[in-house]
C-alpha cells in the first residue's frame, strides 16, 4: 500500500473495503473482483470508469496484491482476464516509483503516454494506455 493514494488500511478494514467492493460489481467489466490464492483472497482487481480521470471511453485497470503473493505471475492472470472484458479503452495510472506495477503494464501491452496530476498529490504520477486497442501477445 506504499503507492495507494488512501495509504495502508488495518486487516478489518481491508476486509470491510473488499467485501464491499466485490459485492457492488458495479464498473466496466463487472467491477471488483477477488484474486484467489492457495484457498485465500489475496488481493483485488477492476475495471474502472476513467472518464474523469483520463478520457471519455476509457476504462481504468486497478490491481492490489499481497506481498506474499506477488511475483507468482497471478496479477499478471487476473489483469489480462478483466481486459478482456473490457468495453473500451484500457488505461493505467501508476506512481512511477512503483516499478513492478510498471513492468507488469508493460508486460500486459500497456505503453506510457504521458504524466498526469491530480489535487491533492505532490508529484505527478504516470499514465499508461493499452497499444492497438487490444491485449499483447502472452508473456
């Protein structure tokens, strides 16, 4: 939760923010959805309406992964799962200090298009935007 815009939040909250999340589904594609794994959720993600945010159409990827499970290739799985679905344009918006959130948009066939600021932020953060309007080949 180092790059998350509303910092890290305590085991009941995190349940709360997740069940709640999955229960609205509401969003492009679904909404939230929970990541699995060895019997356990052990994260999140969604699609987004980003039309406030980057562009009408477009359509905001949002993941978060354990620790514990990160670098088990799931986020890569279940992100390429909700683009597929995906009703327009898939978009990105990452701290560019959060490197493997940047590999692995990269990874998923998302190319940098420039910086974006919101209030609130001391620094800019980097958008991303899928390349040919469809997913890469697989990694």
């Amino acid at each position: 939760m180092r790059f998350s815009d509303t910092g890290p939040l305590g085991r009941d909250g995190q349940s709360r923010w997740l069940a709640a999340s999955i229960a609205s589904r509401r969003g492009p594609g679904g909404g939230c959805r929970a990541i699995l794994w060895r019997g356990a959720v052990v994260g999140y993600v969604r699609l987004g309406d980003a039309a406030a945010r980057t562009g009408a159409g477009d359509v905001e990827l949002g993941l978060r992964l354990v620790r514990a499970a990160q670098g088990q290739g799931l986020a890569h799985e279940a992100a390429r799962a909700v683009m597929a679905q995906a009703p327009g344009r898939v978009v990105a918006v990452v701290d560019p200090g959060n490197t493997p959130s940047v590999r692995l948009l990269h990874r998923l066939g998302l190319q940098y298009a420039r910086e974006i600021s919101f209030p609130g932020y001391d620094h800019p953060d980097h958008l991303y935007v899928q390349a040919g309007g469809g997913l890469s080949a697989p990694a």
